[in-house]
C-alpha cells in the first residue's frame, strides 16, 4: 500500500487532485497507486451530463449536487473541457457557482483539459473516475461538451447519461446527431423557464416514440437550473434508471463494456509506448519512416513488419 493509496481510500482531497495530475500527465508514478485502489472502485453511480455548449450543463450539475449533498452522498464532479490543455482550468462561467460548493468537503470538483493531450482524454478520465470511486464518492457527474467523439465516448463511463437540450432553437430536435439521440437514457429540456419548453418536450416525445427497438421508455424532464426547478424529479429518473440498470442486467453488461474500453485504452497506450520508445523499436520505426518517405515502403507493409517484430 503506497502512502497515496491510503489516502486516496480516506477521501483526502489533496491526494485525490495529486493522483489525477499524475494520471493526466501520463505518469507512470501513478501506477502502483492506481492497482492499490481498484479493489475500492465499482460502488459510484457515474452519470454523464452532455448537450451542447451553454444548454446549462454545469448549472444542472451544481443543482443535481446540492440535491445528493442533501441526502449525505459525497459527490465527484468532472468537467471536461476540450479547449484547455490546463488541469484545474473550469470554463469561467461555471466557476462562480462551483465555488460555493468547492468549500463543501462532500464534494470534489476537477477540470480535465483535452487539448494538447497523445491520446486524448480518455485514459486519464477511467483514471478519473476509479480514483474518485474509490475516494468514496457515491455519485460522479461528468461534463462533455457536445463535440465530436467526446460526447460518444461518454457511454462508456457512464451508467446513466443525461443529454440536455434547451427550449427556442426552433427545429433544435431535428437537428440533434443521431448519435447524440442514441446515447440518452434520459433526456433534460433545461431552461424551462424561458418559451417554447412544450413545443420541445412534445417534439421529442414524437421523435422517440419514432424509435424502434426500445426496451425502455427514454424519460423527459422538463428542469429549470437557474430557478431550481425539476431537479428533484430529475435526481429520481436518475435513480430509477439505476435500478432498472440493475434489474435488467444492463448494468453488467455497461460496466463490462467500460471495463474493455479501459483495457483497451492502457493496452494501446503501452504497446505504443513499447513500439515507439527508444529502447525497443524506435530503431526499426525510424527505418521504416525513411524507407516510407523514399516509397521504398508503404505504410501498411511498414506496420506488418513493425508488429511482426512483437508477435514473433
Ligand atoms: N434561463 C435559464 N438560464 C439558465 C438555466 N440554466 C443555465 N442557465 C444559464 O445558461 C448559461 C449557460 O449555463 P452553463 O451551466 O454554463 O451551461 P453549459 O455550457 O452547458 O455548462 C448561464 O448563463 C446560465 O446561467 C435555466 O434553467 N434557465
Ligand atoms: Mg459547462
């Protein structure tokens, strides 16, 4: 047991924010840290918040919170923000808020930048969230802004995932992604305190009764972040999607799958690391990338040859 772990185990802040930089950077320090710990994780419920920019994520987030620090649950919230390649850099407009609750020792509050970082986010955020499981929060809300995979990538974390929509883009249901339809287990039309809720709730109403091959009713909740409104219906189709996860064996079958996509993302990062670092095969990469540039070799040929190298 490293020191780090025990206090990771006792919910120490400090430790909580030291262990994911370490895994943001990518540093191998982290490890013997990151095995101590996993017998703690799997307890959290992990709930993804996605929709687009300025549909009031954050605020629901700050909302759905303070109403789990009501019942007592200690409450781990990731906002994952594409545009800083910073750790500890919120967006400033959710800062003001998340303020209050950042003196509140229920609840851990981290950014996690995706610029600038080999790989993306993905690893760091497993990371993320096992290091806050097993720090013993109970629930752990994640904010993706609605860009590119990001959004996508969320089911895999998650076990309930929340798409936000907001009331007044006129046609905004039709235009949702495909993908970003797919991937709800609950749909929020926040911002019901401005015009044009109804006309949004109904045209999503339409559009799932629309989809096929469900086994279970998509809810709707109509919240209202800023006038706290709807939060609390909202915090109970949360938790009942939870149980009907549970019933249904999805939940299983949900944790597995973030389970793989964990182990794909360490073993990808390790193999890569294996065949571009300088002690193993950076060598043959290097000859490959010069035999590339004179057409001696195509990239494919390139790739037989490189992983012919491990497999043999
Ligand atoms: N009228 C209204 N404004 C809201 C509501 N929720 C959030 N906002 C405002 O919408 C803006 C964007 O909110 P924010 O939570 O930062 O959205 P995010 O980008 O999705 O995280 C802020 O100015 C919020 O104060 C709401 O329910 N009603
Ligand atoms: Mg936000």
């Amino acid at each position: 047991m490293t020191d780090l772990s025990a206090r990771i185990l006792s919910g120490d802040p400090r430790a909580i924010a030291r262990l994911i930089t370490l895994v943001e950077n990518e540093s191998a320090d982290a490890i013997p840290t990151m095995k101590h710990i996993y017998a703690h994780t799997g307890r959290a419920h992990v709930i993804g918040v996605t929709g687009v920019m300025g549909s009031g994520k954050s605020s629901l987030i700050y909302e759905l919170a303070v109403v789990y620090r009501a019942e007592g649950k200690k409450v781990g919230i990731i906002a994952i923000d594409p545009t800083s390649p910073f750790s500890g850099g919120a967006l400033l407009g959710d800062r003001i808020r998340m303020m209050e609750l950042s003196t509140d020792s229920g609840v851990f509050i981290r950014s996690m930048g995706t610029r600038g970082m080999m790989g993306g986010l993905t690893g760091a955020l497993y990371d993320a969230v096992d290091i806050l499981d097993a720090a013993g929060m109970d629930i752990i809300l994640i904010e993706t802004v609605g860009v590119g995979q990001d959004e996508v990538d969320i089911v895999k974390i998650a076990d309930t995932t929340l798409v936000v929509l907001v009331p007044g883009l006129g046609d905004s249901v039709q235009t949702i992604k495909a993908g970003l339809m797919e991937i709800a287990d609950i749909f929020v039309v926040n911002k019901a305190d401005t015009p044009g809720v109804e006309q949004t709730v109904a045209e999503l109403e339409a559009m799932l009764d629309l989809a096929t091959a469900q086994t279970r009713a998509i809810p709707i909740v109509a919240t209202s972040a800023k006038q706290r409104q709807g939060i609390s219906l909202l915090k109970q189709r949360i938790t009942e999607h939870s149980e009907f996860l549970k019933q249904s064996k999805q939940f299983e079958t949900r944790r597995r799958q973030r389970y793989e996509a964990e182990l794909v993302e360490i073993i990808k990062k390790r193999l890569l690391a294996f065949i571009f670092d300088e002690a193993t095969l950076r060598d043959t990469v290097d000859r490959c990338i010069t035999q590339i540039s004179n057409k001696q070799l195509d990239p494919y040929s390139a790739a037989d040859e490189i992983l012919g190298r491990i497999l043999k």
